[in-house]
C-alpha cells in the first residue's frame, strides 16, 4: 500500500466520522459537537425548510429541536471521493431520520420517518476534514400515529441523549 493510498484511507475514515458525530449531535442537541463537524465559514441548505451559515443552523436548529421528544439519524455507509492534492471532497450519504412528536390534543404521539440524502463538500484545513457546505434533501417520508408503547423496561425518548 503507497502512501498516497494510506492519505486517502485516512481520510475516508476522517470523513466518515465527521457524518456519524453529525448524526450523534444532531439526536443529542449537542450543539458544540454539531459545531465541530463544520469549518466556520460553512453553509447549510435543510431542502425549503432552512438555508444559511453556521451560526444561524445552529440557532435554527436549538430553535426546532427541542420541540421534538427524540430523534434518530441512521446512516448508511457514504460514498466519499477525494481529491487529496486539493484537500477536498464530496460526501454523499442517506439517512433514515425518525423523529417523535409530543402528544397532541388527543394524546396521539405522531412519528415522523424521513429518507434523506446528504450532500456533502469536505475541505482538508488544519490538518483536519470537516464539512464546508451540505445540502440535504428528503427523498420521502412518512407520518404516523404511534402504536403502543412497550411495557418496561423498554423507554421512549432515551434521555441519555437528551
């Protein structure tokens, strides 16, 4: 194995914990994890529902998560290419996302199951891969009622990520 083919193993790694921690501090509103898996100057496109830098996904994001009782971004494997004589690279990934809403009026829970495709640029600065812009869009999705909740010791809406 070249060198070359380790820097892009490495990277490939980097990339791919970069999506995962995304994932992890999306689902535990950890705002400075999430913040971490951007370069500052990054940009953020939610499809119609948001677009703008980082600082205002965050705000946005502190704003709409709460409201939600959990949530579950479950990643499937990224497709990474890597241009490391550029320190640059495109990262797409699909996520099934789940989220659970507080009971209504009626007390009916409602779960929301969205397919989501993440598009990525990655930029290598400071020796070190983070995303520069993404760009997700919502391939499908799905609401409804909530069936019966099991009975213990199963939990809802663990709050170790909460």
């Amino acid at each position: 194995m070249s060198d070359g083919d380790f820097e892009i193993l490495w990277a490939e790694r980097a990339i791919t914990r970069v999506v995962l921690r995304y994932a992890r501090a999306v689902d535990a509103c950890d705002f400075e994890a999430l913040r971490e898996c951007f370069h500052p100057d990054a940009r953020i496109h939610y499809g119609e529902l948001f677009s703008g830098n980082l600082d205002e996904a965050i705000e946005w994001l502190r704003d709409a998560l709460p409201r939600l009782q959990s949530t579950l971004h479950d990643f499937g494997a990224p497709w990474i290419e890597i241009d490391p004589a550029a320190g640059t690279a495109t990262c797409e990934s699909y996520s099934t996302n789940s989220a659970r809403y507080p009971p209504d009026e009626k007390g009916e829970v409602i779960l929301n199951v969205t397919g989501t495709r993440y598009l990525d640029r990655f930029e290598h600065r400071d020796a070190d891969w983070r995303i520069v812009e993404r760009r997700n869009q919502s391939v499908w999705s799905l609401n409804a009622p909530e069936l019966p909740t099991p009975p213990p010791p199963f939990q809802v809406g663990s709050p170790a990520l909460r």
